[in-house]
C-alpha cells in the first residue's frame, strides 16, 4: 500500500482519521485510523474499508475518498464522499459523483455480547459525576449495568438485581437502579460491568 493522506477530526478526546491507502495508479479506498495522542495512529487490524466499493458499473468502484467530518442528523452519522469509477491515473476517462454512507451515532465499533450472554468491565476511573447514559443496541436481547470498586466488589444498591433490563436500542440510554443516579458516586474511583445478551455496547459517558 501508498498512503495519499490522513485527514482527520477530533471526537470525544480522540483524533479519528480516514487514510486513503491506495495500489499504485489503481484502486483508492478509505479506512478508519484512530489516536489518543495526535501521533500515535492505529488501524483495524484486517484493513476493513471505512466505506466499500460500490459493484462494478457504479461510480463509486474504483475510488472512495471520505471526509472525516461527519455531520450528525438525529441519532446518525453523515458522511459524504467522493467516488470515481475509473482507477486513479485515468483522470481523463473516469467520472465522479459525490456519495453519502451514514452510520449510527459513535458507532464505528462496538463490542458485542453473544445470546449466552457477556461482561465487559471497564478500569478503574473516577466517576466524574452525572449520569450514566450508554450507546448500546439490546433489541434482540438485554443490557444490565453493575458498578464495583477496584476490586470489582459490588458497590451496594448498584448491582445487576437493582437494574431492569434494559432491551431496546438508543444512541444515549439513561442508566439507574431503582431509581438512583450515578451521580451519586461522583469523585469515587469505581469500574462498570456491562452484562451483554445478544447486544451491542458502543460508548458510554457521564451525562451532563
């Protein structure tokens, strides 16, 4: 692979980035790179497109090249690109139009809980305050939330049993237990333990 460029966009304390690796004079496409520092840039490690080739006849199969800024309408992710359906040194022969691809709201990658169910436990952190709000796709299954110290100790009134199984799909879903507020751990250091059945969990923060 070439690398033409790296453009990128600052989201929630990371650089996101679309590279545009390419094949020589060939085909060009665009991938997600992602950094916490600015410099330090990771990419999937199977090299998925960000945004796939369109079938051979449409003018987005040769060439994709992707803007980093999203616009965000309602729940989604809108990102417009430009594609060609020629390779990259027929300039004279290929035509462009301009594509649009839309994602879920932060939803570049999640992790994801099988039908058996699932746990992904955060590290410690200091509760900053707020509510807890999640980005989470339970539709076909459920979500519950535990919080525990250090020591992954449950914190009392904050357990799995305190929660009501959150099913549905929401790109900012308010967490509570029995009808108390995160916020009230504010200044602790604790972790989150999300148990996942047949679910997708993309982000989570602390709301305001």
């Amino acid at each position: 692979n070439y690398y033409m460029a790296m453009p990128v966009h600052r989201h929630a304390g990371i650089w996101w980035g679309v590279l545009s690796p390419f094949l020589w004079n060939d085909l060009y496409a665009s991938e997600i790179a992602w950094s916490h520092d600015g410099w330090d840039f990771r990419r999937l490690p199977k090299r998925e497109h960000f945004i796939e080739f369109g079938p051979e006849g449409t003018f987005d199969h040769s060439m994709v090249v992707c803007s980093p800024r999203w616009v965000e309408v309602g729940d989604e992710w809108w990102f417009y690109y430009a594609g060609f359906d020629g390779s990259h040194d027929d300039a004279a022969g290929r035509k462009g139009a301009i594509g649009l691809a839309t994602l879920r709201k932060e939803g570049f990658i999640s992790q994801h809980g099988p039908k058996t169910g699932g746990v992904v436990c955060t590290r410690a952190l200091r509760w900053p305050g707020g509510d807890l709000s999640v980005n989470v796709d339970a539709h076909a299954g459920g979500l519950k939330v535990r919080v525990s110290d250090e020591l992954r100790k449950p914190v009392s009134g904050f357990d799995y049993t305190d929660m009501p199984v959150f099913q549905g799909d929401s790109v900012a879903q308010t967490v509570k237990w029995s009808g108390r507020s995160l916020d009230e751990l504010k200044g602790r250091v604790i972790r989150l333990e999300f148990q996942l059945h047949d679910a997708d969990l993309y982000t989570f923060r602390a709301m305001p």
